[in-house]
C-alpha cells in the first residue's frame, strides 16, 4: 500500500510441506493468512507423476486451536501431469482440540485417486490475533498485576529499526493492539494486547529506545507455553 | 477522572518497570 495505506497482516512466503517424491508425484507447498477475519490455508498443488491426479481431499489431525477446514478443498479440475493449481482453503476454530508439540503443530492428510499422504506445518500463532484484541485499560492494569512475575517471559528482538509508532502500526495490522505509551528516560514502552480466537489473551511490553536497534519483549499469559509463539509474531511482523 | 486515573496508573507501570 501507499503512504497512509493499511498495508494488512504479513503472510510468510509458502514453503513445500509435502515433497513429491514422498508422495507419489504429488508436491504440496502452503502458508497460512487471515484475511478480513477468516483464517485461511492457501495451498499449491503440483502433479509431478505421470498420471492425472483427481478426487483430492483433506483432513487436519486435532490440534491446539482447533483448527479445521471449514469446507472442502477445491480443485477445480483433475491435475494434469506438470500442472499446478492454487487454492485458499478457509479454516475454522470450532474443531476438536488436543494440545500439540510444539503448540502449533499441525497433521495434515490429503487424498487423491492414488493414495493418502500426511504431513505436519506450522502455523504461525498470529493466525489466530482476532479483530477485537483491544483489552479495556483498566482490565489491562490489573490482569498485568495479577499474572505472576514468573509468568513472565522476556525476549530480545535484535536488529529492528522502526520507531515506536511504526512498530505500532505494524504489528495492530496483526491484531496487536498499543493500549498505553509512556516515554521513561529516553525509552518507549508499548503495553499492548492480543487476544487468540479461543479467548486466551496475552499481555505485552514492548521497550523501544531511540537509536538501539534491540528491542525488549516481555510477554505476560497466563498460558505461558503461548509466550515463545508470540515473540516468533513480533520477530516476523517487525522484520518483514 | 477515571480516565486520569488510568492514565495515572500507566505512567505509574512503566516507571517502575525502568526503575524497579
């Protein structure tokens, strides 16, 4: 987007979770996005057999967040030898759930007419910020009181250049929300909100000072397993 | 007033974070 312009959630390049030769000629690449509030699985299908490739579908293993399709995969046509077909497949969050490792793991299976094939991606947690993560002030105050100190996690984020507005700016167009600013002998802090879709929120600290490129996170959830998710959020969003 | 007091309490939460 231009100046001004909301520039949305950044989206990671698709990677291959499915290799052909582990799958009988079929080679699967995918990413994961929210789009307008809708969890998406955007897929590339590519039939490297010799043989036309047809009647596919899809099944996720149960998983954290519950996440599942929200209907079926849509290949229009059968795939012919050579040809790649892409897809969005939109997911919903009312699956069945059971806690992963890590916690955003995820089994996939795909069928075709030749046979079924499993492979495990990762989401990246941020999939699942939703639109009304802006925590009420004082709830923020007192939930930040309430979390234990030792449920707090603190990370570095190294080589980020961005000012503390900019930052800001980014990471709400990742449904990370800036609830209070308060400038301290010459460093930022951010104290903002997120809320997952299945009404977890995650309390955060974002110290930025004025010519250091490190900046400090400290993440406060009363499920703590979700913090290192969260830092791997602002890493992605900030740098990219 | 509540608002201030909120606000209050922010500048309240940030300073004791830098200077424990």
């Amino acid at each position: 987007g231009g100046v001004g312009m909301p520039t949305g959630a950044y989206v990671v390049p698709k990677t291959i979770w499915l290799p052909a030769m582990k799958a009988k000629g079929l080679e699967i690449s995918g990413t994961f996005a929210r789009r307008a509030g809708v969890l998406h699985m955007e897929l590339s299908l590519t039939n490297k057999a010799m043989s036309v490739m047809s009647d596919f579908a899809v099944q996720f293993n149960r998983n954290s967040f519950g996440l599942a399709p929200a209907g079926p995969l849509q290949v229009v046509a059968p795939l012919n030898p050579n040809q790649t077909t892409e897809m969005g497949l939109p997911l919903s969050t009312v699956g069945p759930v059971m806690k992963m490792e890590p916690l955003n793991n995820l089994q996939v299976a795909v069928k075709n007419n030749i046979d079924v094939f499993y492979f495990s991606c990762q989401y990246p947690i941020s999939i699942l910020f939703v639109e009304d993560g802006k925590m009420e002030r004082q709830v923020f105050l007192a939930t930040w009181k309430d979390i234990p100190n030792d449920s707090e996690a603190q990370y570095q984020i190294k080589d980020c250049h961005l000012n503390s507005d900019a930052a800001s700016a980014r990471l709400q167009s990742s449904n990370i929300f800036t609830i209070a600013k308060r400038t301290v002998d010459g460093q930022d802090m951010l104290y903002q909100s997120i809320k997952l879709t299945n009404g977890i929120w995650v309390l955060v600290e974002l110290r930025v000072q004025t010519g250091n490129p490190t900046y400090m996170l400290s993440v406060k959830c009363r499920a703590a397993e979700v913090s290192q998710l969260v830092h791997q959020c602002y890493e992605m969003v900030l740098k990219n | 007033e509540l608002e201030d007091g909120l606000d209050e309490a922010f500048s309240r939460l940030a300073e004791s974070r830098t200077n424990p």
